[in-house]
C-alpha cells in the first residue's frame, strides 16, 4: 500500500511542476559540464583524508567568492558553506556535498589519477576518492555557479555546504556533519529542508534512484581487543592463542545475523574490516585488535544486535582460555528520507532525468552522515548513476579499482538545482 501512496502523490504533484526544464536554466547547466569534469578530475588527483581537505577547501571557496557568495572557512575545521539570497523573500533550503577522500591506494590507469600517499592509523597509503566525493564537490560547485545566474528564479535563500570528514574523522577528533551541526550549520539563517545525493558506480548513467523512509543504514564502529598469554609457536599448550580466539569471535558475530537477526523485516550486517596481531612467525602474541562495523536499518534490531554483541565477546573469549573487551561508536544515523518531502520533489526529479529513468530502490546497508542532518530538518538524499558505460561489473565503492563515468555528473548539477528551486517555488 505505501507504494501505491507515494506513486498516487508524485502523479498528483507532478501536475503542478510540469515535466520540462526551464530552457534557459537548462542550458546554463550545460554551458557549466566542462567546468564540472574539470573541478572533479582536480580533486580527484589531489585528494585530502578526512578533516584534512584543506587544499580542497581552499579551490571551493575561491569558487565560491568569485561568485558573490557569502561565504565562511573553517566550519568544523575543514568545511565550507556559502548563502545566495534570491530576489524574492522565501524559505531556506540546503545543498550539501562531502568532500574527503579514503585511506586507498588507487589502481586506476587514469591521467588524472591520484599519487598521493600518506600514513593512516600507522600505516603507508595511497589517498584516493574511491568513494564519489570528488564528482559531488564538482556538482554542487556547478549547481552553485548556475543558481548564481538565476537569482530572478530564487524565492528564498540558498545555503551551500561543503562538509569534511563524512567517512568518520580519525580517532580522538570530532568531524563531519554531527560538527557542523554543533557549529550551527542549520542555523542563521534556519534551514527549511536539506537535499544530497551520492554518485553510484553500479548504477546507470542517466538514472536517478530513491526511497522514501529509512534508504541507508545505521553505522557502528566497534574495536574488539583479545588478551591472551604468550608462547613459543611449537607448543601451543603452554600459552593462550589470542588469534585463535579471535577467529571465534568472528565466527559467532556472524551468528548474531545468521541466527538472532530477523532478517526479513531489514537488512543487517556485522563485519570484521582490520585485525592486528603478532610480530613473528614462531611466536604466539599475547594479544589481538578487531576493528569493524555494523549495519543496521530497524532500530529494535540494532539494539538486539548491539546487546548480543557486548554479551558474546567477552563469553567467548572467557571459553577459549582469555579475556576480551569490546567498544562501540555510533558514526551514523538511519539515513531517513521525509516522506512528505520525497513525495513533493520526486517529480522534480522525473523533471531532469525522465519519469522513466527515476527508480524507487530497496535500502542499502552503506551509511551516511547526512543521516545526522535529517536528524534536525526535513531531508532527501538520492542515488545519481555513474556507472562506467562499458562495464558490465563495475568496481564497488571504497576499493582501488573504482571508477565514476563522467557523462553522469551534468545531471546531478541539474538535479540539485531543479531540487533548490521547486522547493523554494512550490505550487499553489
């Protein structure tokens, strides 16, 4: 039934919207897609770790200011966000775009590929934007540069945020868009509504994708940490294995969603990303670290999951001979797209992109920091195709062989300012 609901809305609104761009609007847009490629292919080869995009926040607000903008620097250490107040009085309405790259070292044959390496948590690695975040910087710029042009069209104001460290910021620093939050980002002038969008490598180019509701996960990040004893490699009796022991624990955790996780009702996952022990081949080490994640879309889940986690870890050390603790941090929230919201935008959506190519999906179990947003306003957030046109498997996100066809960028930039628009002149 709730698919029939959001289908009966859009029709009934899409009246009111009208189904074609403004001719003008659109071909500004098109005049901005070289600039866009441009901007994307810089900071794709230039690439910045979280709460250190500082060279990319720099280009941002040079854009930025030369367009008239008012803008602010350092908003939650890295991040940019500029107002453009149309002609005529309205609400206010935020474009958010993240703009940090990830700890991977890319594998890429590209001209403009990224060579930069640096440490993370101790360890040598290549920077790359293995995630997107490049083409969405270059998009919201493009959007920006192309509203800038039709203030006349504006009824209201628009707030431009370029946030850093939505990947997580490192350990013991506070970053992304909960700090931006804190730093007042909704705030002077008030947000009415937020809209954001994620590239997608596995998704075509040309489409448009969405779901009302829950549409992206809960995030955790847990750190487990095994004590065993130390021992001489040839006699395994005389000491406690606290690599054995992890092994264990990896095992039951993925119990917890085989058995305890109701997983017709949502979708849930539990993974073990790093383990770190030992220093030698003969050598049994004293101790172990895990550090991993968890997904989750339904809250009474979550927190059974959670539960059952805290209990099983220490127990199951506990039989194998030794003692482990374990943490565990909330990086995101459900990424909850407002209802009432979808529904009015949806065919602004159908607008830039064609009825035919705006998809309603199942949710993901990625995770998304622009949860936190919605969290305190009304929000969307869509999924843009940048499939690679002649790949059949395209590479996941977050691996070294990622890659984002660039013909999907120019609909994004009109996707994001069909978006600000319509919702700054909705229909009587």
């Amino acid at each position: 039934m709730k698919k029939i609901y959001y289908l009966s809305l859009s029709l009934l609104s899409a009246f009111s919207y009208g189904q074609k761009m403004d001719a003008d609007l659109e071909k500004d847009i098109a005049a901005v897609e070289e600039k866009v490629i441009e901007w994307r292919r810089d900071f794709h080869e230039h690439p910045e770790l979280s709460n250190r995009e500082f060279e990319t926040a720099e280009k941002i607000a040079k854009h930025l200011k030369n367009l008239g903008f008012e803008v602010e620097t350092e908003i939650a250490k890295t991040g940019v966000v500029a107002l453009l107040k149309g002609d005529h009085p309205g609400k206010v309405v935020a474009l958010r775009a993240d703009i940090d790259a990830l700890p991977v070292t890319e594998r890429n044959d590209l001209p403009f590929k990224s060579k930069v390496t640096t440490e993370f948590l101790g360890a040598q690695t290549g920077v790359m934007h293995a995630c997107g975040h490049d083409t969405h910087t270059a998009i919201l710029m493009g959007a920006a540069e192309v509203l800038s042009q039709h203030k006349d069209k504006i009824h209201g104001t628009i707030k431009f945020i370029f946030q850093p460290a939505e990947e997580g910021p490192p350990p013991g620093e506070e970053g992304g868009a909960k700090l931006m939050i804190k730093e007042g980002v909704l705030k002077s002038p008030d947000v009415d509504a937020i809209f954001g969008l994620h590239i997608n490598s596995e998704t075509p180019v040309g489409t448009i994708r969405y779901k009302p509701e829950g549409t992206m996960a809960a995030v955790e990040r847990f750190v487990i940490k095994v004590k065993g004893k130390q021992t001489h490699g040839s006699q395994p009796w005389s000491g406690t294995d606290p690599i054995l022991i992890s092994a264990k624990i990896i095992d039951g955790l993925q119990t917890i969603i085989s058995r305890d996780a109701k997983l017709i009702d949502a979708a849930a996952v539990i993974t073990v990303g790093k383990i770190t022990s030992g220093v030698r081949f003969n050598i049994i080490p004293e101790s172990a670290e895990m550090i991993g994640t968890v997904r989750t879309l339904e809250p009474k889940m979550r927190e059974k999951i959670l539960s059952r986690m805290k209990e099983m870890v220490p127990k199951l050390a506990e039989a194998y001979g030794g003692e482990a603790t374990i943490e565990i941090q909330n990086n995101t929230a459900v990424t909850y797209n407002d209802v009432t919201l979808t529904n009015q935008m949806l065919p602004s959506l159908q607008k830039v992109a064609g009825e035919d190519h705006v998809e309603l999906v199942k949710a993901t179990t990625g995770g998304e920091d622009f949860s936190y947003f919605q969290e305190e306003v009304p929000g969307l957030y869509f999924f843009l195709g940048g499939q690679p046109l002649d790949s059949e498997e395209p590479a996941p996100h977050h691996t070294p062989d990622f890659f984002i066809d660039e013909s999907g960028l120019l609909l994004g930039v009109k996707a994001m300012t069909q978006l600000a628009l319509d919702y700054l002149d909705p229909p009587q």
